[in-house]
C-alpha cells in the first residue's frame, strides 16, 4: 500500500485512468459523530468507505461520513452510478443517507445492497428513517434512481466491471456483514462492527481453540491472507467487561483475529465517540505491543476521516 497525495483535505479527486484500486476512508468513528478540538486528527464522522476503480464507485455504509462523500462526487463531477453496500442498519451506518446529496438529483442511479433482515426489508429501513415524524423531506422526493438488491447466501459474488464483492455474517446484534473486495489480485475486508470472541478476557491467543473454531473459523478463513483487513477494536480490555454482547472487539481479541488470519495490513475504525485522539494514540501503541507479543508481521494503522490510499 502506498499513501496517496491530498490527505485531509476532504476533496477527492480519482483518478480514473489508475489500474489499481483506490480507497478512502469518509467516517471512522463509532456509535455517534463527535467533534471538538479532542477529535482533529481522526475525525469525528460516523461509518463510511469508499472504493474506486476507473469509472466505478462502490461505496460501503452511509453513516455522517457519507454527506462529505456526495458533496465532492458532485463538485468532482464523478460518476452517477453508485453502488452503496450496507454493513447493517444501525443509526451509525445509515444516519448519513438522508444528506447524500446524489439522492436528490435526477441522472443518479443508487444501487443498494444488504443481507436479508427478519424485521424489516431495507427499502422500508431507508424509508422509515425519512418519515415526517424524523426528517421534513420524504424518499418520493427524491429525484435519483434507486434499486434495492438482497444478498442471499450461496449466491454467486456481486460484480462490479473487474470488482469482485463477497460477504459474510460478522458478529453483532442483527444481520450484520463484512464484505470482501477481490480486485485484480488483491484483497480488502471491510468489518467495522464485529465482536470477535465474544466475552474473552483472557490473554491475547495465537491460535483457535476447538471451541472457537467452529464458530468463528469461517469468519476467519473469510479474512485470511487479504491485503487489507479495515475491522474494529472499539475498547481497552478494562473497558470489555461492562460492554460484553455490544457487538463489538476489544483490543486483544482484535489483535487475535488480525494474527490469526494473517493479514498484511490492518486499519482500525469504529473508534469510540468517548476516546479522545489521545487516547486512541495510546490504544494504537498498545495494539501494536500485543501484535509484537505474538511475533505478529501484521502492520497495523488507525483509520481516521479522509484516509485515502491505494489497495
């Protein structure tokens, strides 16, 4: 990976002719956006990913980050065909669709996806959050195309031109995903909420017990070998124990999953609205104490908002 020009700025400029896959990072931050002078280095906006090849845009969650998203694919005068995959629909990963601006022109076409839910289909989810009772402007008006798809189990991966995107459940409250992006011969994961060993507060292991591997090994063979792996490590050991079934990774247990399944490179996101920049300094040094602990070749990195590199 090799990091691209115009860091933090929040202008994105593709370049399409490239034959390598760009990606950026638009919200990183867990559960709320936050600002404030505590948050300036790794930003505040709430879940959402950006990934680009030529012409294509695939886009992953529509949490606050999404709003600063549309506002450049316009100034830009990127493509009107956008594919938006949705992790899960909690408030952190949708709460920014309703200011996607694209939503509101005519010419854009809106291509959503998800796993099926029990409760409620998606177009009813989006729907919902635009009733008078939460927001003053309704889905019928909006002027963009939209077309909902449903992700089923056994079916053949979504293609995009030479994108390729696979998924699996992760585990969180609800019909949570990660997706996979296969394109050319590298390999990204995209999991930001996921509570990977659920209730272990033991040391930090280097290897599947029995146990555990029959109820996260395909999790991680999902995760094995991918270049890039943009997953979760939302609280400090001493922070677990309260927020244990939250549905979200402390940091050890996130440091197995990244051993374990032997990524090259790993970008924390999800970042908790209560964790100063700081903070998240002293969460990222001991991240990378404990990967070293296990002789780990992972590198690791926090994400913050407008990361933007090449795959």
């Amino acid at each position: 990976m090799t990091d691209a020009t115009g860091q933090g700025t929040g202008i994105y400029l593709p370049e399409l002719n490239s034959d390598r896959g760009k990606f950026k990072l638009w919200g990183t931050r867990g559960s709320i956006p936050c600002s404030g002078s505590p948050y300036v280095r790794y930003g505040g906006n709430t879940s959402c990913f950006e990934f680009a090849v030529g012409d294509e845009r695939i886009v992953f969650d529509a949490g606050s980050g999404i709003r600063e998203l549309g506002q450049s694919l316009i100034n830009s005068g990127g493509p009107r065909k956008i594919h938006l995959f949705i992790t899960h629909t909690h408030w952190d990963h949708i709460q920014g669709f309703p200011f996607f601006v694209p939503a509101y022109l005519a010419g854009y076409e809106l291509h959503v996806y998800a796993a099926p839910r029990a409760e409620h289909d998606l177009e009813s989810i989006f729907r919902g959050q635009l009733d008078r009772a939460y927001f003053p402007v309704q889905m019928e008006d909006m002027q963009a195309k939209f077309v909902f798809n449903y992700l089923n189990k056994g079916e053949s991966p979504v293609r995009i031109g030479e994108t390729e995107i696979n998924w699996e459940y992760s585990f969180h409250p609800g019909a949570t995903v990660a997706y996979k992006i296969s394109y050319a011969d590298q390999e990204l994961v995209y999991c930001p909420d996921n509570e990977f060993l659920k209730g272990y507060l033991g040391p930090i292991v280097g290897e599947l017990t029995q146990y555990w591997q029959d109820e996260y090994g395909s999790f991680v063979d999902f995760c094995r070998d991918v270049d890039v792996l943009i997953h979760e490590a939302q609280y400090p050991v001493e922070e677990y124990p309260s927020k244990i079934g939250w549905g979200h990774t402390c940091v050890h247990n996130a440091c197995s999953l990244a051993h374990i399944a032997n990524v090259k490179k790993w970008i924390v996101v999800h970042h908790d609205p209560s964790h100063s920049d700081d903070k998240l300094d002293q969460k990222l040094n001991l991240t990378r104490q404990m990967l070293s602990e296990l002789n780990s070749d992972v590198i690791v990195d926090h994400g913050y908002d407008h990361l933007e590199t090449y795959l």
